[in-house]
C-alpha cells in the first residue's frame, strides 16, 4: 500500500510538472533564431492586426551593459519580428529600421576592430546578420562615428551609413514609422 501511494505521488508530480511546463511553454524562435525570445499568447487580450502594415522604427542609443553582451535594441528587433511570427502576421506586413547611434555606436563594428577595442568578438555580428536576412534595414549615425574616431571602413557591411540620427529618426517617423527608443 505504501509503495502504490509512493508511485501515486510520482506520478502525480510527474503530472503536474508536465502542466506547469506546457502553460508556462518553451521559448520559441520562429524568425530569428537565438535571439528575441518569445511565448505564443494566443489568447491575450491585444493581438497584432494581421490586415495593418507595420512599419518600426527602433532608435538604438544605447550600449550593451558588457562588451560580450548582444545590443537591448537589437535584440529587441528580433523579438518584434519574433512576437509577429508567433501572432501570425507575415514577415512582407512589416518594414522594420532600426537607427544605431550614440552609446550603441560600437555594436556597428566589424569584429577585428571591436576586438581589437572591447578585446572580445562582436556578439552583435551574427543577429544583425538574421535581421537583415529577416528584411530588418539597420543604419548607423555617421555623426556617432565622427564622435568616437571611427573610420567609414571599420563598419560591419551590413550597416547602411546615414549623415545623422537626428535626420534618420525624424524622417522615418515623418514616413509614418512607429518609434521605439532603445
């Protein structure tokens, strides 16, 4: 009798880890994968209209916390993309920019460079890297660069140099782009 309640409170344990994890759920990574983790929430009260074109502007100005830590702002690009995968809405309803300057300036160098300065790779490479094959557009601030003594030729090749973040951001919203600062 003792053994049968042991093997009824196992199993019953078993049980309700298995509940607990299918409500809490596993992280998913429908765009980007390893970036910009996201929960399905299919039954939350605001969802993404799946009739709008989304157009983003994300205004990243601000450094990692480390130099061996991925941009907030990029990452949370990847889960913008991520979050609307998961709700449904095709990656051609969206145009998403994201406009690095300031702090965030480094996270646009090419590894040797950001190596030879941070003396660790750039783990920014490889996301800009899926955001862009994702449709993401990424500038950087060439006023940013003039600021921190960075040559034109030190960016990352899938950076586009702009004249000034304080054109980008003003001229993107003017085009009807939602902001939000990083």
């Amino acid at each position: 009798m003792k053994t049968r309640k042991t093997v009824m409170a196992i199993a019953g344990s078993l049980v309700l880890s298995l509940v607990g994890a299918k409500l809490a759920g596993a992280w998913e990574y429908p765009v980007i994968k390893g970036y910009g983790p996201v929960q399905p929430l299919p039954h939350a009260a605001i969802q993404p209209d799946k009739n709008l074109h989304y157009k983003v502007l994300f205004d990243i100005k601000t450094e990692a916390k480390k130099p061996d830590e991925v941009n907030a702002g990029l990452s949370h690009m990847a889960r913008f993309l991520n979050v609307m995968a998961s709700a449904g809405v095709k990656p051609e309803s969206l145009e998403i920019v994201g406009v690095i300057h300031g702090a965030a300036g480094p996270v646009v160098l090419k590894n040797d460079i950001y190596k030879k300065k941070f003396k660790v790779d750039n783990p920014n490479i490889q996301l800009i890297k899926a955001l862009k094959k994702a449709g993401a557009k990424i500038y950087v601030c060439g006023q940013t660069l003039a600021d921190d003594n960075y040559q034109h030729e030190w960016i990352n090749p899938d950076i586009v140099l702009t004249l000034s973040a304080l054109v980008d951001v003003p001229t993107f919203e003017l085009q009807g782009y939602a902001y939000l600062p990083f």
